[in-house]
C-alpha cells in the first residue's frame, strides 16, 4: 500500500531554534510579519539557519524582499489581492503559495500565479470554517495544488488523507508541548 507522504508548512513570526530543530526536511517554513518593517537580520538569520537544516524557507506577503534576498519563495496571504509581483522576474525554483477561504479567493490567487493554494479552514471552527465537506468540495474548483490550513491537530491529521491536500500547514501543530 502507498503511503502518501504529506508536505508540512510551520508559520512562525520569530526566530526559535529550538522549534526548528525539531521539524523534519519534508516541512517548509514561512516567515510571517505584518508589520511594516522588516528585521532584515532575524530573515537572513532565519534564511542561514533553514538552509542549515535542509528546510525551505518562504517570506510572507513580501514578494520583492523575498527576491531580493535570495529566498526559496513566497507566501501571499488570502488578504493579500496584488498582482504587482506579476511584472518581477523570479529565480527558475521560486516557490509562490497562496491562501484563500472561499472561491472568488481561489480564483484571484490562480491569476497570482500561485502554484499551491492553502484553504482554510479545514478543522478551526473560526469566522473561515469549511469543515472536511466542504473543503473537499471547494478544493475540486482548482487546478491548482492544495493544502490544508487551520486546525491541524495529531487526531485529525489522518482526516487530510480523505482530500485530494497534498499537505497541510499550521502553527500549534509544529510546537513541541511540554510537559506530560
């Protein structure tokens, strides 16, 4: 029996090492700041570091500064309606992701140019929720990769392998709880 192997994405907002450490080279990191001003330091520190351990590492919402510094690609946020990024020349392997919460939003990051879309919610009952039916249902309108977002728990990560996701992101998933 094939065992379909997931593609994991860890959003974070500052550098751990110690939650780094412990992903595998089958999980991609995404860097996410929506505030104006970027630390240009802590990405590259961040840049050094995944490329140290084999990870792949993405900025959010920044297309041009991801260029700029050399990352492997960029996240665009379902918020996120720009096509400026359209006009940039990317490297040959620059991975471009998107989200979305409904179908008006897939379609504007299939003409982005994305070439995975991450529909959320999945599983976190939240003003986005979809809920496993209609996230399965949804997803069928794109020609596009699709990754699960929003929820992800150890008991319910086996509910992804019922959708056509070829993976699934998350926040709390990637955090090693401590204690019992």
């Amino acid at each position: 029996m094939h065992i379909k192997l997931l593609k994991k994405y860890y959003f974070i907002d500052k550098f751990i090492k110690s939650n780094i450490d412990i992903q595998d080279k089958n999980t991609t990191i995404i860097y996410r700041n929506y505030k104006k001003n970027y630390n240009i330091e802590e990405i590259l520190s961040l840049k050094y570091y995944c490329k140290k351990k084999s990870l792949k590492f993405l900025l959010s919402n920044n297309i041009k500064l991801s260029i700029k510094l050399n990352l492997d690609g960029a996240y665009i946020p379902s918020f996120n309606k720009s096509f400026n990024h359209l006009s940039f020349k990317f490297k040959r392997d620059f991975i471009l992701i998107g989200s979305a919460h409904n179908l008006k939003e897939i379609r504007i990051k299939e003409k982005q140019t994305v070439s995975e879309i991450f529909i959320s919610s999945i599983f976190k009952k939240n003003k986005n929720y979809l809920g496993l039916s209609k996230f399965k249902e949804i997803s069928k309108y794109s020609s596009k990769r699709v990754v699960a977002l929003g929820g992800i728990s150890e008991r319910n990560l086996n509910l992804i392998k019922l959708t056509n996701s070829i993976g699934f992101a998350g926040i709390s998933y990637f955090i090693k709880k401590k204690g019992p």
